[in-house]
C-alpha cells in the first residue's frame, strides 16, 4: 500500500515536472540555435576577446585562425581503435561483474537465477542489437523528429561495405565523431562497444525483481525494454540527430540513458511485480557477501572502459585515446575512491559499524554519479561528486528500509537516484568541453533537468505498460511455493551450491 | 559413570581439550551447535536492512567419565572455558546406564 502511494507520488512529481519543463522546452525552441551553438562559441570566444583587448599585435593572427575549422575527411585511427576494442571487451566484463555483484547480495536459493538475469541479457540484447537494436539507436533519423532511427542499418547493414565480391575485398564504414577532426575508428567497432551498453542497461533492472520474477518473463522485459525503451533513450542523447544531443544535453557516458533509465524503469516495474513472500519480517540477508565485492572490484575495472573509452563520443573532439579518455580514466578512479569511503563514514556514525557492502556500494554509487560527468569535470569537481554519491545513495537506501518498498537489490537506490544525482551535477561541475552552473552556464543545469525529466519519464510510463502487458499475459511472479523453494531450483532445476 | 556435556564459546574448544587432555579424559565429542540463553542474539545491517540473528553458534563437548572424575572434569571445563563475559556457556552433567566399546564389545567402566 505504501509501495503504491509512494510511486504515485513520483508519478505525480515527474508529471507536476514535465509542465514547466514542456514550457521551458517551448521557450527554448525560440532560443534554440544559440543553446545548440553555446559550447562551440564559448570556447571562441576567449580568443575572439583575447585580440580585441590587444588588437593591434593580435590583427594578423586573428585572421589565420578561423573560429570553426572546414569538415575534413574521416581517417582510420589506430590507435583509437586499439583502445575500443579494449574498452569494448572491459565494458562485457562488467556484466559478469554485476552478476558475481548481485548474485551475492540474493539468498543461496536464488544465487544462479541471479546470476542468469545478467548473463542472459548478454544473450537477448546481444542478438537484438545485432538485428535491430543498433540501427533503433544510431541509425538515420527518422523524419528529422530525434525521436528513432529507421531500419537502415538492421543486421549492421552498411558497416562492412562489400567491394569485390568475386576476392572478397571489403571496405568498413568509418565512424567519425567530430567532423573538424579526421580521426575515425571502424563504425563496426563502435556498434559493439554500444552493444555492451546496451547489455548492460537492462542487467541493472534485475537487481529489483531478484528472488521472485518467472524467467520467461524476464526474458520478455528484456527484449522489449531494450527495444522500446533503450535504443529511443540512446538515439535522444547519443545520435548527434537525436533531439536532447541537439538541445545540448550532456552525457558523457551514460547517467541519463543507463542509470537514470534503468533505475526509474526498476521502480515503475516493482509496481507490478510487489515484494518478496515474508519482506521485511523475514531474514533475507545477502548469502555471499565475498562475491559482492569480486562483483565490485570487476565493475570498477570493467568502468574504465565504461567511462574512459566514452571519450569517443566527447564533445568537439575526434580523440577516443587521449586526453579526454585520460581524464574520464582519472575521474573514474577519484569518484568512487571518494564515495567508497563517503558512504563508509557516513554508515559508521550512523549505525555504528562500517560494513564491507556499505562500502561496495559507495563504490558502485560514485562510479553511477561520475558517469555522465567522466569527461566534463575536472578532478576536483569529481572528489565533491564522489563524497555526494555515498551520502546520497546512503539516503536513498535508508529510504526504501523505511518506506519498505521490496527493491531487492537497490536497483533504482543506487542507480536511480545516483544517475539523476550525476546527471543534474554534470550540469553544475562541467568546465570541461562545456559549461555547467559554477561557471556561470544556467542554461545547461536547465537542459539537464529537462533531460532527467524527460528520459526518466519515458522510462518510467513504457516500463509501466511493459510490466502491466506482462502481468496479465503471462505474469510477472513465480507461485508462491516455488519463490519459497528458491527460483534456482524451480526456474532453472539447478542447485547453485552442492557441497 | 556419567555424561558431562558442555556448551561453550566456539574460540574456547582447544584450550578446554588441551586442558582435559591434561588431566588424562582420552575421548570428547565435540559438535557444532546454535542457540541462545541470557546473552540472547546479535543484530546484522545490511545496506539498512536490520535482521536480528536469534541463534548465535557455540560448541557442545560430551564426555564420558567414571564417577570419580566428575568433579575434576567440570572443574577443568569451568576454569578454561570461562571468560568472565555473559555467553560462557553451561554444563550438564547426565546419568549415564551403559557404555560399550565396539570393538571389544568391553562394557561399563572399562569401555570409557
């Protein structure tokens, strides 16, 4: 019941948001090419100040260098392709990570139908892009809306381009970020490192149905959330036709269309699927906590590709291994060393011990907050984010023990709200490639709100039909004697433990 | 002859059997056991989440001894397995009918 009134009230907030953000976004639209051009004529415009102050000594350089340089050819880099094809793989070893994460945290019924729902996201998500998922997110857009990409690149048409098909001789389309820069890595590789993400995404969302959701099931939500869900969110953001890309949101790597996305979409799916049989009277305490903390460390390894090998989509750059990548590496690491010890402190004077998951999760908390903001905020900026992570995830966990709604594994406590955490922050720190609130950019703490509320809100109502088809088609829950036997042996006829 | 039988704190178990071993008892069972008595249990926090454990875990040592080392025997569990702090555990002592060595099929006295 109080599960109920509680996400009503969400509802009712994001609902009570979107009206002035929709008036705001009417506003904009008068304002619109100079919110689009406001990055690019920052950065011009020191230089365009800096001749005027000394205009004399200044007048024949200012002319030699023009403020935006002509669109040049892509050229193969690779070196940046080496460092892809790495971050690629580091971002799959993630989803082992989360499992070995979650799958501690569950009882030692239910260890591998935990372990499943990551590893069978690789499986559904990992043919899904191949088909129609890649083409959904960053194919060409359709009717010039930012809202979808058509079927133009469905089975990763187009990017290995036959040339002679009597030798076999083939040509890969390029995938070049910035158009003023040549520097390009094989579109190919750019379509797997997304599909990772992709995996990913929808694995995070199990972490609240744990110990009670029927496979078949979950493995529906997957497919379909994925596709109507993932790949719209990924074109808005991360296609540079997409409509909140062209706004000027800015994402670094994923706070907003993955965390944001997946949190939110776990809260409005717990609305259907309720708690666990016996929550919160009986004991349901994690089984393996050692393999939370393997998950942990596999995570954070896992995010350097995650974060650092986003620079590929940075903002004005065509670099995916260099500077840019080098500080999203350095953010990553700053971050959640700082929220580890955050939530550990915080955890410490609140309830008297600092625990070994407490400071997991701190971890895992600052990693969720620096996401969007890896490559938009200097060191600094991202030790103040770290610290606020841990307290704030802290927060939101404390919360769900009192409103006793059955997130089993914090799901939306960590990644919903860390990713609205991070993705409103990007917008207050970023002085990186762009400008957010302390360097006097209002603006674009604006455009992230309406970012956070629009793709919180699209999560939330689509996975709310989604979980609502699903539960009066085949429903969402296992019988209540099989959740008591553990979904191990009922889903999966399997034991995780024979000793 | 009599059954003496011991709980005690888990991290006790060698001292008490060094000490038994001392005064010469040549054979102790020892099993893993869980419950509660004064000390009661402990509570356990996870990410907010309290659960109360009721049963905390202990060691139950039986030994069976002649009447005349009874005394000697509870004596010795007493002065090593105490550690002034609530939770030290408590001995039984049970009348014991018969015992029989298998091997030899020896009964009372002489099988313990």
């Amino acid at each position: 019941m109080k599960l109920k009134l509680y996400l009503a009230s969400v509802m009712l907030f994001i609902l009570a948001g979107l009206v002035p953000v929709a008036a705001i976004a009417e506003e904009k639209k008068d304002a619109a090419p100079a919110a689009v051009t406001a990055p690019t004529a920052t950065p011009a415009a020191p230089s365009a100040a800096a001749p005027a102050d000394a205009a004399k000594p200044a007048e024949a350089v200012a002319p030699a260098a023009p403020a935006t340089p002509p669109d040049v050819k892509p050229v193969l880099n690779t070196g940046d392709t080496a460092w892809m094809l790495v971050s690629s793989a580091l971002v799959l070893l993630m989803i082992p990570g989360l499992a070995l994460f979650y799958g501690g945290m569950v009882r030692q019924k239910n260890v591998l139908s935990t372990f499943m729902h990551s590893f069978v996201a690789m499986g559904i998500v990992g043919v899904q892009w191949a088909v129609i998922g890649y083409s959904l997110a960053f194919g060409t857009d359709v009717g010039g809306m930012g809202l979808i990409g058509d079927f133009s690149k469905t089975m990763l048409n187009g990017l290995v381009i036959m040339k002679d098909a009597a030798s076999g001789g083939v040509e890969y389309a390029l995938f070049q970020n910035y158009t003023k820069e040549p520097g390009a890595i094989p579109e190919i590789v750019f379509a797997m490192y997304q599909c990772m993400f992709a995996m990913i995404t929808v694995a995070l969302i199990s972490g609240a149905m744990a110990e009670r959701v029927k496979f078949s099931a979950y493995c529906l939500f997957v497919l379909l959330w994925t596709t109507l869900v993932y790949d719209p969110l990924a074109h808005w953001v991360w296609m540079t036709e997409g409509w909140l890309f062209k706004k000027g949101a800015l994402d670094f790597a994923g706070g907003t269309v993955v965390h944001l996305s997946s949190g939110i979409s776990a809260l409005a799916f717990l609305m259907f699927l309720g708690k666990r049989h016996g929550f919160p009277n009986e004991r349901m305490a994690p089984h393996n906590l050692p393999l939370t903390m393997l998950g942990v460390g596999l995570l954070w390894f896992g995010w350097f590709g995650f974060n650092a090998g986003s620079a590929i989509v940075g903002v004005n750059t065509s670099d995916a291994a260099g500077g840019l990548a080098g500080l999203a590496f350095a953010t990553t690491t700053i971050a959640p060393a700082a929220a580890g010890l955050s939530w550990m402190i915080a955890e410490w004077i609140h309830s008297g011990k600092p625990s070994a998951l407490g400071f997991g999760s701190g971890v895992v908390a600052g990693l969720v907050v620096i996401t969007p903001a890896a490559g938009f905020v200097q060191p600094g900026a991202a030790l103040l984010m770290g610290l606020m992570a841990g307290l704030v995830c802290y927060g939101g966990i404390l919360l769900k023990a009192k409103l006793k709604y059955d997130d089993s594994l914090d799901a939306f406590g960590v990644h919903g709200i860390g990713g609205t955490c991070g993705a409103i922050m990007t917008g207050v720190f970023a002085t990186v490639g762009a400008t957010g609130l302390l360097a006097g950019n209002f603006k674009q703490l604006m455009i992230q709100l309406i970012a956070v509320l629009a793709a919180g809100a699209y999560a939330f109502f689509v996975t709310l039909i989604l979980a609502f088809v699903l539960e009066k088609t085949i429903g969402l829950r296992v019988d209540k004697e099989d959740e008591i036997m553990g979904l191990d042996q009922t889903q999966h006829s399997e034991s995780g433990y024979n000793m | 002859m009599k059954l003496i039988e011991a709980i005690i704190k888990p991290f006790k178990l060698d001292e008490v059997k060094d000490a038994l071993n001392a005064i010469g008892i040549e054979g102790i069972t020892v099993s893993e056991v869980k419950g509660f008595g004064r000390q009661k249990g402990h509570t356990e926090l996870y990410r907010g989440a309290e659960y109360v454990v009721d049963f905390i875990p202990k060691i139950k040592m039986q030994i069976a001894v002649n009447d005349e080392l009874v005394s000697k025997v509870v004596e010795t569990i007493q002065n090593s397995a105490k550690t002034g702090r609530i939770g030290d555990g408590k001995i039984f002592i049970i009348n014991l009918e018969e015992a029989v060595r298998i091997r030899t099929g020896e009964n009372g006295a002489d099988a313990i």
